[in-house]
C-alpha cells in the first residue's frame, strides 16, 4: 500500500499559507480549494494545497502584452 501524505485541517492549512482560517474556509466553500469531508470534519490533501497555490500564482502573473511598434517618422 502507497504511503500518503497525512491530512491537514483547516487551520494547518491556513498556518501553511499564512492567511486565517477563514479565508481557508471561504476558498473552500467556493470550490477552489478541494477537501474531503470525514467524520464531520473538513481536510485537505498537502497536494491540493500545492495545486491550489500552483493555480492562484498563475492567476496572479500579469500576462505579458507587446505592443504594436510605432512607426518611424
């Protein structure tokens, strides 16, 4: 059997990004941070912590935008 990654809750998550709880909770809710429900409590795979930061770092780059060259003249 594969050994895995134990499973954080909330309020590990949030000490490991450096925002409250709360916000944890709130991206969550909204669905950009997947969890698993047990027992009656919320946790997070250390894996989907990284693609979730992988995600808001991508949205976060401003896009590169080349301009059209001005004429000479």
């Amino acid at each position: 059997m594969k050994e895995r990654d134990p499973l954080l809750d909330s309020v590990q998550v949030a000490e490991w990004l450096g925002v409250s709880k709360r916000l944890v909770e709130r991206k969550t809710k909204s669905g950009e941070l997947p969890s698993i429900k047990l027992g009656g409590r919320r946790l997070y795979r250390p894996q989907a912590v990284e693609e979730f930061l992988e995600d808001q770092e991508r949205q976060s780059t401003p896009a590169t935008i080349k301009l059209p060259e001005r004429e000479a003249g």
